[in-house]
C-alpha cells in the first residue's frame, strides 16, 4: 500500500552501457587514449562516450555497446534482462559498483580485448538526488521508495534506491526493459511515494 506521496521526477532511460577503467581502456583503445565525450549526461560530469566496444558472452555477442566516462576505478558493464538472456549471462539486479559475485564478460575493442572475471549487473532502478532534493523529498541515502507510472501502461516501481550526493541532479534511472514496459521515454515525470 502506497502511504505518502512524496514528489515528482523526471525518468532518464538508460541502455546498455560500459564504465572502464584507465588500465581497460588502455588495453581495448590502446596506451594513452581518452574517451572523447559525445553527449553530457543529465549527472553531472557523466558522459556518453564517442567510443563503443563489443560484449560477448556465452550465447552471443552485442557490438556498438555505449561506453560511460569518466574512466572509473573498476570495469562495470550495465545490462537489460533482455540483454543477459541474449548474451546467455545470469546477470543480478544490484546498486552500480555492488559487483562482487557477478558474472563477468569479454569486453572487444579495437585494439584488444580483456576477459572480467565479474562486472556484469542489471542496475537497480533508482533516484539520484542531492541534499535539497532529498530533504524536500523527506528521504535520505539508500533509502527504498515506489514510483507510480500513470497513462496507458501505468504501474508501479517497487524496491526503486534513492542515492543522495551533493553532485547529483534529480532524476531516476531505469533501463530499457522497464522503460518500455512502463511506456516511458526521457523527460517523462513520475510521482514518488513512500511504502
């Protein structure tokens, strides 16, 4: 049962994507390369990247796969379900940078390829907000809320994170099997209430 609403947010659909880190991105683009930033994110200094590589699991592989910058400390791929069942990798649910215990992937770039032993995650659905945002919200770091979808395929987002920072900018994050299962595109508001 939903108790209190709490706000409103606006949805940014994430697709398959890729954090590397400086020693990965060496190895697939070669040494001393940087990724040229194709298009800002709604986070502040996140970046879609000009630069894409290939994933390949069991199954098959997936090319053109977006690469995230700036270089993090440790190589994390984002996945859909539907992706994991194409790509034959159990991938779990989990907050980004929870990946101990993951699957991992082969990773192709043009100059290389690296094999992680884990990495691989479906990203739980969550909100980024900073401090303003959560206190007007009456939230904090990590907690757990629902998002209520209304329109033609209406439903409801449980178990969605709210991640607090002072550099975040408000949005929630959702990937693109529940984008289109909920008919939602970037930009689109969702209202946020407490269990």
């Amino acid at each position: 049962m939903l108790k209190e609403f709490l706000g409103e947010v606006p949805v940014g659909v994430s697709n398959r994507h890729v954090h590397l880190s400086k020693e990965h991105l060496a190895i697939l683009f070669g040494e001393g390369a940087e990724l040229t930033p194709k298009k800002m994110l709604s986070q502040t200094g996140q970046f879609a990247a000009e630069e894409t590589v290939t994933i390949e699991g069991p199954k098959r592989s997936i090319a053109n796969v977006r690469i995230l910058g700036p270089v993090r400390g440790q190589t994390q791929v984002e996945i859909s379900r539907t992706d994991a069942f194409a790509l034959g990798i159990d991938a779990p649910v989990r907050d980004s940078g929870s990946l101990e215990g993951t699957p991992g992937i082969k990773i192709i770039g043009p100059k290389g390829s690296i094999t992680i032993d884990e990495g691989v995650i479906i990203a739980q659905r969550h909100i980024h907000m900073d401090e303003a945002a959560a206190e007007r919200f009456g939230v904090k770091d990590k907690d757990i809320v629902s998002v209520v979808v209304d329109g033609p395929r209406a439903l409801v987002f449980r178990n969605v994170l709210v991640r607090v920072r002072s550099d975040f900018v408000l949005d929630m994050h959702i990937d693109t099997d529940e984008a289109n299962a909920a008919g939602l595109a970037n930009g689109d508001i969702v209202k946020v209430y407490r269990d």
